[in-house]
C-alpha cells in the first residue's frame, strides 16, 4: 500500500481500529444506527453475549456418550474406541470436552459455522480436534461436489484440507458448503442495542443532562465564551447531578435535548432484548430477562420450551455430524448427549414416578439407580409384576375362570 501511495503521489490514510480488525481477520461488519456491528462489537452487547453462552453451555453441560448399536437391538457404551475418549474427555492436549464443544458451539452461533482440523494417528484414527478461530479458515469449491478448506494463523499458513480432514460444525445454512452469519442477520437489531446503550451511558455520563442552552445578557467575549464553556464541562457528569447551579448576568438555562423517559430508552431496551433473543431463538427468561407474564408455575414450561425448541436441534446438529464425519457413517457406532438432569422435576415427583414405573414392571430397581447415577445393587435387575396383573398366555391355563 505504501509503494502505490508513493507512487500516485497519495498520503496514506489512517485506519480505525475497527477497519484494521476487518482486514485482518476476514470478518467485515456493516454500519447500523452509527455502530459498526461484527462478530467482536457484537459480543459487547450484553444480550447477544448470553444468548451465546445459553446456546454454548446447552451443547457442552450434557455429557457426550459414544453408544454401539447391538444386533438384538439395545445399546451399550463404546468405551473401548478412541473416538470415546476423544469426544467424552480430551478433544486436543489443551482443552476439554466441555470447553471445546462450548467453543465450537459460540463460533458456530455468532459466525455460522465451526471448523476443527482433525488430526490422526498412525493408524488412519481420528486422535486430536483443534479448533480454528473464524476469520482465520475459508472454504472453497474446486469442483462441483469437491471442496477444500484452507486455514491459517498468526505464524502463518497451516495448510489445504479435504472435507475428511475437518470437522465442521454449521448452523443455518443457504448453501450446502457455507452458513448463514448469525450476527450479519441480526445487525440491525444488535445494531439498534449499541446505539441505545451507548446513548443511555452518554446521558449518565452528562448528569443525564447531555445538552443544553446556557443564554446570557450581553455579548460575550472569546476569552470569556472559553472559560464559560470550561465550567459547563466542569458541572456535567453523574458525580454532579443534583449540586445547584449558580447563574448571573440573568442567565437562563434551557434543556434542548429529552430525557431518558421523554426517550422511551427503558422501552426501547427492553424491546431489543426480545427481538435479539428472538434471531438467536432462545427464550428472554433464559438469559434473566422476564416480564409481568412470566410466574414461576410458567418458568417450568419456558424450561422445558427452551430444551426442545432451542437445543434440541443443536444437539442434533452436533450428534449428526459425529456421527458422520467423525465415527463410522452407517455403523453401528452413534453419539448421544445425555439431558436426563435437564428435565428432572423435584424430589417428590420423582419419587411417585420411580414407584410408579418399578411397581408397573416397567423398569428395574437398578435401571432407575442408573438414571439417579447411583451404583447397581444385588437383585435389582428383576422386573416386579403386580400380583393383580397376568398375561394373556398365562390366563388360558386358568381353570377357576368361570367364563372358561
């Protein structure tokens, strides 16, 4: 850039900050109510941070279980597999299953997509997943159906990878190789946040008097316009709100600007909270926000909403694309993440529904331990039968039927 500009004979332009981060990391962000609005700002929004972070945390709490499928038709763990321990414990030798999956899942949340470069061992078998930030990994077609991912980072290039070679996590998608950016569809409502926050921290600011006219008898001079304005800086700012202004030469001051209420800031806030939780589909109640609707006999329902409307289909976003990419395709090998602790009701209830179902022969003594993560015991693998209750075999030998 420097050769051209010298040799055009152009002074080179200062950049912002933020135009720096655009080209560096490859995530251009577009301009909404004067806010450059990209995946970094975007995560200084309050909302958009916690709508990530219950995305996030609902994909890596549950515990992540690799199950082989048997030949009579029930399942048992695979533990046995590498891919076991690679998924359930240690992705790569610095993270964890919890911390890598929550990554993933924010990166897929904000940008749209999630990439890990797997990395195998001599024997052909998947042995580390290392994460890749966005910005810094592109896809590209070569052929119609034949793609390559290219990836880097700050030391440089790390290479060209097949579609075999990744890991690659989307969410909603327009075309079948690429995501759709969260954070880009969404730009005006997160857009429409910053304004409002950095307008309410201007106001607090300025004593929530942001502006005013100061209006004066007589004309005043340049000197004493610049120690006037010194001082009206001086009074302003939240540490001053409320000390009593002193006014001479009949000077009058009039507010030109609307307060917070005249604004409807609160309202205003309020309103984008919703619809910023509504482009990332998740329940307000589920980031602490609730309204005069919201009881605490409907906070079970908006629980068990969230867990089916929002998770679940990331959830299976993510156990598909194990399935597929990283276990054995139409084996009998499959992931399965464990939300059992998710729709656990209380105490008592779970207690009339253990009853109910081991006194109905439905489950076991220990099936039920196994769902409470309790160890199995002596004799608890038989199913009880009420004394009242027989099959319909077992009535044909029946001679006391009077019907017989």
């Amino acid at each position: 850039m420097k050769l051209l500009d010298r040799f055009f004979g152009r002074k080179a332009a200062q950049l912002t900050y933020d135009q720096v981060a655009d080209l560096i990391d490859g995530v251009g962000g577009g301009r909404v109510a004067g806010m450059v609005v990209n995946e970094k700002t975007a995560l200084q929004v309050a909302t958009v941070l916690s709508c990530v972070k219950v995305l996030a945390d609902g994909c890596s709490t549950p515990d992540l279980h690799v199950f082989r499928e048997l030949d009579d038709g029930s399942r048992q763990k695979a533990v046995n597999i590498p891919e076991y321990r690679l998924l359930a414990r240690r992705p790569n030798e610095w993270q964890t299953s919890l911390e890598w999956r929550r990554q993933m899942t924010a990166h897929a949340a904000l940008t749209g997509s999630a990439l890990s470069i797997k990395v195998r061992g001599g024997n052909g078998r998947v042995r580390e997943l290392l994460p890749v930030e966005p910005g810094c990994w592109e896809v590209r077609r070569v052929s119609r159906y034949e793609l390559r991912y290219r990836c880097w980072d700050e030391f440089g290039v790390i290479g060209d990878f097949a579609s075999d070679d990744v890991f690659v996590l989307h969410n909603l998608q327009w075309q079948w190789h690429k995501s759709l950016n969260a954070v880009k569809l969404a730009a005006s409502a997160i857009g429409l946040a910053m304004a409002t926050e950095r307008s309410a921290s201007s106001m607090h600011e300025n004593g929530l008097k942001p502006s005013g006219l100061y209006s004066v008898d007589g004309t005043l001079t340049k000197e004493q316009h610049e120690r006037l304005q010194e001082m009206l800086k001086k009074r302003a700012g939240p540490d001053k709100a409320g000390v009593p202004f002193v006014l001479d030469r009949a000077a009058k001051w009039i507010s030109t600007t609307t307060t917070a209420v005249d604004a409807q800031a609160n309202e205003t806030r309020r309103t984008q909270i919703e619809e910023i939780c509504r482009a990332y589909n998740v329940f307000p109640i589920m980031i602490g926000h609730s309204d005069k609707a919201s009881t605490f006999a409907s906070s079970e329902a908006f629980f068990a909403a969230h867990r089916i409307h929002t998770l679940m289909p990331w959830h299976k976003a993510w156990t598909q694309r194990i399935d597929e990419m990283l276990l054995d395709g139409s084996g009998p090998l499959f992931a399965q993440f464990d939300t059992r602790y998710m729709s656990m009701g209380s105490m008592k209830d779970r207690a009339v529904y253990a009853r109910t179902m081991i006194e109905m022969g439905l489950l076991s003594p220990n099936e039920w331990r196994d769902e409470e993560g309790r160890d199995p015991r002596d004799g608890g693998d038989e199913y009880l039968r009420p004394m009242n209750m027989t099959s319909g075999a077992s009535n044909q030998g029946n001679t006391n039927d009077p019907n017989a």
